[in-house]
C-alpha cells in the first residue's frame, strides 16, 4: 500500500532546500569578499611597508655616507649588515676603540632612521641583533662540534654588545621604551655564511652583525571578524 505525500510536505521540503540553497550561496559571497578585500587590504599593506622601509634605508645610507661608516643596507629584508672589523678585534666581543666610535656615529643614524619614520616606528614589532662568524675562526683547536659552539658564543656575545651599547646610551632615551621592547639579541655561529661569485665562503663578509627590524604582521580576515 502506498501512501501518497501532501503536498503540503512536498512544498515544506521545497520551501526548507531553497532557504539552505540561499544561506550558502550568501555564505560564499560573503567569504569570497572576505578574501578579495584581505588580499586587497594586505597588498596595499606591503606596498606601504616595503615603501617605508626604502625611504628609512636611503635616509640610513646617506648619513652613513655622510658619515663616512661602512656598512651594507639591504632595503628590501630591511637588514643592516656591519663588518667585525669595524667593530672588534680578533676573536674578541669587546669593542675596540675603532667600533665605540663607529657605534657612537651609527647608532643614532640607524635609530633616527626608524623613529622618525612615523610607519616603521609604529609598525615594528622587533629589531633582531644578530651575530655572524666564519667557519675558520677556533679551527684546528677544538672538534667541530666545539667550534661551532665557540663560535655560537663568540657570535651571541657579539649581538648582545651592540645591543648593550645602543640602549645604554644617552641618545635613545626619547625612545628608549620602545627599543628595549624590540630588541631581540642572537647568534649564528658559522650557520649562514656569504659566498662570493665562486660559490665559496668569504671569510672576511661572513664575520659581521646584522641589524634586521621584523614588521607586524596584520590579520585582515581575523580583524574584519572581530569587527
């Protein structure tokens, strides 16, 4: 025996598919303006952000120019890379009186380049002191594993003198709350050494300390669903 549906049943059934039809075909178009406007809004976001980043590094370049100090300014990774030998000597991470001179000349350069860039001084999340040596430095005296971990402390002790040296002094007090809660100390040992054109290590470029400053990162999609 069969039992024939209502149609009454038939149109509720309907009338139920075409509302959930309708909610996911709005549920779509509402993710697919999510995404279009994030990945609007972020790439917007790193054309103003690559945009201050070149303006603080030419800022930089011209006064150290002026200054007459080595170092080498990569705009793009926003990473200043300074020579050991302008800094200390030999196996040493103590400053000679070659690097508190170029410390007292480049450190307010460096700092004033970011502070007074409204974007990046309100935009940073970190400034990453890193630490480079090469791989010749304690070779022969210990076993590899002991000379990288030399090398790993002679590195970090390296870092942790810079940044020591541009929160202690009296120049950064202005904004000396923001630095100390951006300044990050590392070490790299022999870890990631320059190669020159024939693919072998530079020992001279590779002992150095770099200054890389780490923008925040914006969580469009999370801010548009907060709001």
């Amino acid at each position: 025996m069969f039992i024939k549906r209502k149609n009454s049943d038939t149109q509720e059934n309907n009338i139920f598919w075409v509302t959930m039809t309708d909610l996911m075909t709005a549920l779509v178009l509402v993710f697919m303006v999510l995404f279009f406007y994030t990945y609007i809004t972020s790439f917007y976001d790193k054309i103003e952000r690559t945009t201050a980043q070149h303006k603080a590094a030419e800022a930089l370049e011209e006064t150290l120019q002026e200054k007459d100090l080595k170092a080498v300014v990569d705009a793009s990774a926003g990473i200043v890379k300074i020579s050991d030998l302008e800094l200390f000597d030999l196996n040493s991470y103590e400053l000679s009186p070659k690097g508190k001179k170029y410390l007292a000349n480049f450190a307010p350069a460096y700092l004033d380049s970011i502070f007074s860039n409204e974007y990046l001084s309100n935009h940073i999340d970190k400034i990453i002191i890193l630490g480079h040596t090469d791989s010749q430095t304690y070779k022969g005296t210990y076993s590899q594993d002991e000379q990288y971990m030399k090398n790993m402390e002679l590195s970090l002790k390296r870092a942790y003198t810079v940044a020591n040296y541009m929160t202690s002094t009296p120049y950064n007090k202005v904004n000396g709350d923001k630095l100390r809660k951006m300044i990050i100390v590392e070490g790299a040992s022999f870890s990631n050494p320059i190669l020159n054109s024939q693919g072998k290590e530079d020992f001279a470029k590779s002992r150095r300390v770099e200054l890389k400053v780490v923008m925040k990162e914006k969580n469009k999609y999370r801010e548009i669903l907060e709001k």
